[in-house]
C-alpha cells in the first residue's frame, strides 16, 4: 500500500512541475536555418515567422533580423548576436536587442571584421513566452 502512495504523490509532483513549465517558462525552438515560418512547419505557438540574415562588404558585417507574431500578439523581442568562430566555438562579439508589438525587426547593424574568420548570425526571435532561434550560414572572410 505504501508504495502505491508514494507512486502516485511522484505522479502529482510530475503534473505540477509539467503545468508550472507551460505556465511560467519560456518555450524554446531551435531552427537549424535562418529563417522559421509557421505556415510551412507548424511549430510554434505565438511566433509566426523570424528570420535573420548578413552579408559583409568592406571589411564591415552588416546584419538584419525580423519577428513576427501570430495575430493577438502584443509583445515581441529580438535579439541578434553576431558570432565568430574560435577554436571550434562560436563566440559573441556584438549584441543588438529590440522590442516591438507584434512585430519587430532590425536592419543594418554593422561590426567590423577581419579577414581569415568566419562569421554567422545568431537570432532569438520571441514573441509572448516563446523563443524562436534561428542562425545564419556561416560566412568566410
């Protein structure tokens, strides 16, 4: 009797730690492309579609994102990190970030580069309590 008592407080401990997940945490969906639309694989829930994208000129990378919500959206959020690749390992070396209503987006952001590295673009694309992650191609330069 006593391990039928403590099977199912586990199973209510389980439901409860579920629901406060949905409630309260920010759902995420890695997108191994740069760009996410909901009509072409349904996915999310809040986000419609996002996208992010560079191309560099110059000796500068100049940078671009979007998010947009599904319709009743009322807050969104953008951030795109602009990387290099270091032994191995994708590195931060700029940050841009903006909120918007049901949409948001940014354009032009521009970082020095040098020559003999490679590059991508990183994006975190929320709207409400759930995050879209999408990344460039990665560019040589």
């Amino acid at each position: 009797f006593m391990r039928k008592g403590k099977g199912l407080l586990l199973s209510v401990l389980i439901v409860c730690l579920l629901s406060t997940k949905i409630s309260y945490c920010n759902e995420i969906y890695e997108i191994d492309s740069n760009s996410y639309n909901n009509a072409i694989s349904p996915l999310a829930k809040y986000v419609d579609s996002a996208y992010c994208d560079f191309y560099i000129s110059g000796g500068y990378a100049y940078c671009e994102g979007s998010v947009d919500g599904v319709s009743g959206v009322t807050s969104t959020k953008l951030v795109l990190k602009f990387q290099v690749l270091n032994s191995g390992e994708w590195k931060t070396i700029c940050t841009w970030s903006k909120t918007g209503g049901n949409s948001c987006s940014m354009r032009d952001k521009k970082q020095v580069v040098t020559k003999g590295h490679s590059y991508r673009l990183y994006c975190e694309a929320t709207a409400k309590t759930e995050t879209v992650i999408v990344k460039s191609v990665t560019r040589n330069y």
